[in-house]
C-alpha cells in the first residue's frame, strides 16, 4: 500500500512514520521548503502526545528537545493563585509534559522520517486531487501529480485536502484572541518566589491580556501573550514592527502584578500577531479515499494544549486502521468514529478556556471555584492520561 501525507509540520512526518510502521509506503509532500528550527514559538506536549510519539519511536527525539512541564499554574491579575493544574500522570517512564520550540521538534521529525527512508517532497502543495479506481491522483502546485492507494491532509487548520473532500466544509474560525510568544535570555535572574520555579507554566489572567511564563534549564524564560483584540489584517502586521508590538505588549501588561511586563521588556518576539483560529465540527472527514487528521479536521484553540498531541493520536489510530482492516475504505470508515468524540470534546474545552482569557474580578473570584471544583485533576484525565497501545488490534465495530 502507498501514502501520499499532505504536510510536513509535527502531523505529516509522525504519520507518515506510523504509516511505515504498519507497513505502509508514505511520501511526504510540503508547500514550503525545509524547516528553521528556530522559527516560531514554543508549546508544551501533554503525556498523551508523547504516548503517542513512544509508539513511533521517537519519544526519545522529544525529550532531547523538551523542558519537563508537571503542572499550570493559574494567577489573578492582583497576583493571587486562583489553582494549579497538573498536566496529566507521567508516561511509565516518568517523562511528563515537555515544553519545546515546535520548529524544533517540526525539523526534528522531518529529519527523522528521512532518515528512515520516508520521501519528502518539499516545495509543493496540493493543488487537486481525485480518485481513480482504487488509487487517489493528486496534482502538485509544480505541475507534477503522484498516484496512491489513499491521500491523507496533515495540512492544517486552512487545509486544502479538507475542501478537495468536502467543498462545502467549515472554514476555521477566529477566537477573538491574537498570539505573541517570545524569549528572554537568562529571564529566570529576572524572577523570584513561585514565578521561579522550574517545571511549571505560571499564567496570569491579567486585566487586559492573559500571559504565560516558563523557566527552561538553561535559565531563559520562553513566554506568550494572548490579546483579546479584533483581528489582525495583513495590513497591520506590515505596518507594524516587532519593536512597537513588544511596547503594546509591555503596555497591555503594565499594573498587574508578576514578571510580565519585565520580561516582554528585555526579551525578543518569537512569534508575532498570530490570529489564533479553532475548528469545530467537521462534518466529512474522508471520502474516496482521501481523509484528514490533526489540525485538518479539528483544530482545538491553542488553549487547550492539545493540538499536537491531538495530531499525534490521529496518525497511530489511523495507522491501526490501516494495518488491521481489509480494505482502504473499511479502515478510513473505522478511523473516524474512534477520534471524533475525543477530539470535539477537547475542542469544546479549547473554546471555553479561550473566553474567559481576560476576566475581570467577579470572574477571577469564580474562576477559583471552578479550578477547586470542575478543572482538577481527577477531571481532567480522560484528556492527559489517554494512552493507545500500539499492538492492539482494530475490527470492524
């Protein structure tokens, strides 16, 4: 059986991984050239990602890359802890959640799908693509096409696979919050008591914009800022340079209490003015023989936490399926109900965390009785501790 997997971002190498895996010949194929490692921000892969990864091999990849990340912090504007949210029981190894820079981990396992003799054909999008018989045609933007028996959209949020399936399929919607990240070398001489402590994001609800902080081993501080705002046009990111962003940025933490402003002061942006976009319901999800997965069907708001880690569940249940049942179709028709009601739900999550990123203090007094109450660890298991063996077998429900 061959593959074509649409995207070279954390999705497409992991799937095309598991894929080989199950016995599967996978291409690679991506729009843009090679990744820069530095590139972009960071983000944090919770235990049930990373399971995920240990089921590809590449665990190992991850946490030389990572920062060991046990709990979220939450704090008011005024300073006053509001609760503490582990992120999941370790893996049995004892690796928990890691913090990475994602083009880090993006080069890393593109590499890494090469290195085990998996093509990838950088520089070319999908342009078109049909079902011929039993094989998927799929025309290149560089006026090659490439045949195989099934085509998989590891292509993101806007992804063109998800319209070449279904033309009329919801188009990602924007959460009224832009996303900043960025760096400050040897920030943590910058902090002391609680906002110093390793392993931990420490993320305050502030009056105007919800910030986060953590301290890597190596003493810098990576951080991000999420503004509630209208959203940013091509226009203003032109018009506007990374210096008078951080001065907005300074300024909209200025009067709460914490490191904020101090460390968007005399840090340097990594990532600037990304409208941040969820998707819901995607109602067709595959269809003669092309399906998505990761941020192509359901993209939860980066809130969540779970957008990798979502992507990375996707490729091995869909490798299980593709290992296990008699027929492309049988597999593509057994894959969806098994991620569906999982990952819409962490959607859902992603949603309400991403509206009440700004509170005000009626709503930071409530806020701690829904994190003493309802976001706990007991209740948040079903998400963190979700865990796929890779040798069990997938039948036709």
């Amino acid at each position: 059986m061959k593959a074509l997997v649409i995207g070279a971002g954390v999705a497409g190498p992991l799937t095309a991984m598991a894929l080989q895996r199950a016995g599967v010949d996978a291409t690679v194929i991506e729009r843009h050239d090679h990744p820069d490692p530095e590139a972009g921000s960071w983000f944090c892969i919770s235990p049930n990602g990373l399971d995920a990864l240990d089921a590809v091999g590449t665990l190992d990849l991850a946490r030389d890359l990572g920062s060991p990340t046990r709990r979220n912090v939450l704090v008011g504007a005024t300073g006053r802890e509001l609760g503490t949210l582990p992120l999941g029981a370790p893996l049995a190894n004892d690796t928990p959640a890691l913090t990475m820079k994602r083009s880090r981990l993006t080069a890393t396992l593109a590499h890494e799908a090469e290195e085990r003799g998996i093509r990838t054909l950088w520089g070319a999008g999908l342009a078109d693509a049909h079902r011929e018989g039993d094989h998927v045609v799929a025309a290149l933007t560089d006026g090659t096409t490439h045949t195989a028996d099934v085509l998989i959209g590891a292509d993101g949020v806007n992804s063109p696979t998800r319209r070449l399936i279904d033309p009329s399929a919801p188009e990602a919607r924007y959460v009224g919050l832009t996303n900043f990240g960025g760096v400050t070398p040897g920030g943590a001489a910058l902090l002391s008591g609680p906002d110093a402590e390793p392993e931990q994001w420490r993320m305050v609800f502030g009056r105007r914009a919800f910030f986060g902080h953590h301290v890597v081993p190596n003493g810098d501080v990576v951080w991000f800022v999420n503004w509630p705002r209208p959203l940013i046009s091509p226009g203003e990111r032109a018009a506007t340079t990374h210096e008078q962003w951080r001065e907005q940025l300074v300024d909209l933490m200025d009067g709460d209490t914490g490191p904020a402003a101090a460390l968007i002061e005399a840090g340097t942006l990594d990532l600037v003015a990304d409208n941040t976009h969820d998707l819901g319901h995607v109602p067709v999800w595959h269809r003669d023989r092309m399906v998505v997965i990761g941020d192509a069907a359901h993209a939860p708001a980066p809130s969540s936490g779970q957008g990798a880690s979502m992507a990375a569940e996707d490729a091995v249940v869909l490798a299980q399926c593709l290992r296990d049942l008699p027929s492309i179709d049988e597999a593509l028709a057994a894959y969806e109900p098994r991620r569906r009601a999982r990952v819409e739900r962490i959607v859902k999550a992603g949603a309400r965390s991403s509206s009440t990123k700004s509170p005000g203090p009626l709503q930071q007094q409530l806020l701690r009785a829904v994190f003493r109450f309802a976001v706990t660890e007991k209740n948040t298991a079903w998400m963190y501790d979700h865990r796929i063996t890779w040798e069990d077998r997938v039948s036709v429900r």
